[in-house]
C-alpha cells in the first residue's frame, strides 16, 4: 500500500536552495562584470531564471510515463533544429566567434543544442531501459547492440554540432561515456574500444603540434579552432592575439589571491567575463575563499542529484540523473579548468552561474527532470524513511 505526501512536501526545497544560491551568486557576479558593456545583463539573468522557473513547473508535473512518452518528440525536435542551424542563412544564424550556433531573432537569441543534450539524456535513458527489459539476460553480443543503440541515438546530434561547436561537442560526448558506464556494457567491449579512443585523441593532438597543415587540408579544421590549443599551450607568447583571454584570466585569479578585492574591485577587464569566464571575476573580487565556495556548490548539486538517483531505486530515473550528472560535471570541469589554464578555451559556459538564456534554461530543465523525480516518488507507508 503506498500513500502520497502533500504536493508541498513533494518539494525538493534542498535542490530549491542550492539553485537559490547559484541564482544569488550569478546575478551579483554579473552585475559587477557587466560595468565594461552597455547592458544590464543581470536584469537579463533574472529575466532568464525566472522563465527557467516556468520551465521547471511545467516540467515537474511530467511523470516518468509522460516522459518517455514524450522522449522521442524531443529528441527529433532537437535534432531538426541542430539540422535548420546549418542551412539557415546567417541573416538569423551568424557566426559569433567562429562558431554558427546560435538563431539571432528579433528580441533574443536561441542555441538549440543547449536543449538538445537534455533531449539527448531522454533518449538514451529510454534506449537502454528498452534494451535490458527485452534483454534480462546480459551476453557479449546484447552489450554490443546496445553500444550501437547509444552510438546511433548520440551520433546524429553529435555530427550537426561537431564542426561548428566543438564545446558542446565535447558535452555531448560525456553524457554518451557517463550513460555508457551506468548501462552495464561488458568491459570486454569497452576496454578496446576506448584504448583506441585514447590513442586517436594522442594521435589528433600530435597532428595538432607537428603537422596541423593535415588537420587544415584533410579534415577542415580552422584555424581559429587550433590557435586555441596554441594559446593553450603557450598563452604567454601569444597574449597579444590568442592568449589574450587565458592571461588576463590568470592574472585576474592570482591577483584575487586568499580572500578577493572584494566586490566591485575589480582591476582586470576580461572580454566575455559576464559569460565564459565568469569564474575569472568570482575568483578575482572573491578569491580562493569564493571560487571554492561556488566549486563546493556544484559538489553539492552533483551529490543532491547522486543521492536522488539512489533513492529512487527506478532504474530510468537513474539513468536520467547519471545523464545529467555527467553534463554538469564536464561543464564545471571544463570551465573551470580553461580559467585556470588546465584545459584549451571552448566557450562552455559555467552552468547557473555564467550569463545566458539558452545555458541558463537548458540547465533548468534538467533541473526540473530531478525536480520531477522527487515529486513523482512514491513512498511507500511502512519503508523506511517514509
């Protein structure tokens, strides 16, 4: 016998805080980068969160049947926007800064693949659940159908962005590797084919030192692409071109030093500091103190949803949270990492915290996904915990 709490108590007031807390730190941090533009991009911001709150509430009335009813539409939906980026003319898709990825309309700006790895999540958590229910029985052969399953669904968004977003590429790639883990695929499949993985990444990143001619001519690498590797390597030998961004954001994090320059006292002016480099300007007027604080946010997002995902015991909603889990985490882990000059420059934006419409509701409507798995859960009267 099962009994329901109140809608009320059906909540998730621990995820309601943490996302209270990165609203209040992207909007105060947004205010004090914005001083170097014309725009009131923290109006904007809270503008944004408040529609990603919309999201969020329509969202959480979806129970797991409706989603994976509604899966598939999602996913095709997702797909055929990534498809209109590449053949409309640039009148309403310009390039900004090398890439063609986002639909200028009059009033605003869509990126359709900030919604796409969510639907991409859907898809895959449908595909394998589907799959181990007609398969109980694992076998080397089962696992290898699935793979292709979880390439195939993967592969066709993955193709439409690759040239155009490498960022957003690399996201779609951690979301497929994190859904392939939890999916249970023998280590027999795996270990082969991501030794190979490894040494096809060796091998591109060889070709990108010694001889990126062959990556220019052969397979239609830019050179803005690789000039991001370059001002990766050696920022300081190219701050005057390429490693402008990547010095000024190390200079603006050092200086911030233990404690910050305190809000507003910013000396380093960082291009895009209210976007992809925000965590530029928190450690600066915050210092370490604050850039750990906002690092230990995200830890706490990533257990809240670890912790959700177990306690469900629903093996679709797990697959859901582990999809998500694996985007923030590479988003944090590559923002973060290209501030500090860990890893190359890609535009991926720090998620709840960087300024942007497409990122910010992208990311609430994950968010409203776990949001539906608490709500949705049953409990049972005489388990523990209910």
């Amino acid at each position: 016998m099962t009994s329901y709490k109140n809608n009320s108590s059906r909540v998730d007031y621990g995820l309601v805080l943490i996302l209270f807390l990165m609203f209040l730190t992207s909007c105060i941090t947004i205010y004090s980068a914005q001083g170097q533009y014309s725009g009131n991009f923290a109006l904007r911001q809270v503008i944004y969160y408040a529609i990603g709150c919309g999201i969020i509430a329509f969202v959480i009335r979806l129970d797991s049947d409706q989603l994976k009813r509604l899966t598939w539409y999602a996913y095709a939906f997702g797909v055929f926007l990534l498809a209109l980026l590449i053949i409309a003319p640039e009148s309403i898709a310009p390039r900004i800064n090398g890439a063609k990825a986002w639909f200028r309309l009059p009033g605003f700006s869509l990126q359709p693949s900030e919604f796409t790895k969510v639907f991409i999540i859907l898809a895959l958590a449908r595909v394998i659940l589907e799959h181990h229910q007609k398969n109980p029985l694992k076998t080397i052969r089962s696992d290898f159908w699935l793979l292709i399953k979880i390439g195939f669904v993967t592969g066709l968004p993955l193709l439409l962005v690759i040239k155009e977003d490498l960022g957003t590429s690399l996201v779609i790639i951690s979301i497929m590797l994190g859904m392939i883990f939890i999916a249970g695929i023998s280590w027999k499949i795996l270990l082969p084919i991501f030794g190979s993985g490894a040494a096809l990444v060796s091998g591109i990143f060889y070709l990108v030192i010694a001889r990126p001619d062959i990556l220019e001519k052969y397979v239609g690498v830019e050179q803005y692409k690789l000039n991001r590797i370059y001002s990766w390597i050696d920022p300081w030998n190219n701050q005057s071109s390429t490693g402008f961004q990547l010095v000024k954001s190390l200079l603006a994090i050092g200086s911030g030093q233990t404690s910050g320059k305190g809000l507003f006292g910013r000396e380093v002016v960082i291009p895009e500091g209210h976007t992809d480099f925000i965590f530029s300007v928190i450690g600066e007027e915050f210092g370490f103190v604050g850039a750990s604080v906002v690092i230990s946010l995200f830890f706490l997002l990533i257990y809240h949803i670890t912790k959700i995902a177990i306690q469900a015991k629903n093996d679709y909603y797990t697959y859901i949270c582990v999809g998500i889990i694996s985007m923030i985490t590479f988003h944090v882990f590559q923002n973060v990492g290209m501030t500090i000059g860990l890893l190359p420059i890609t535009g991926i934006p720090l998620p709840f915290i960087s300024y942007g419409g497409s990122s910010l509701m992208g990311g609430m409507l994950a968010m409203g996904l776990i949001f539906s798995i608490r709500y949705h859960h049953k409990k049972y009267m005489f388990s523990k915990g209910a």
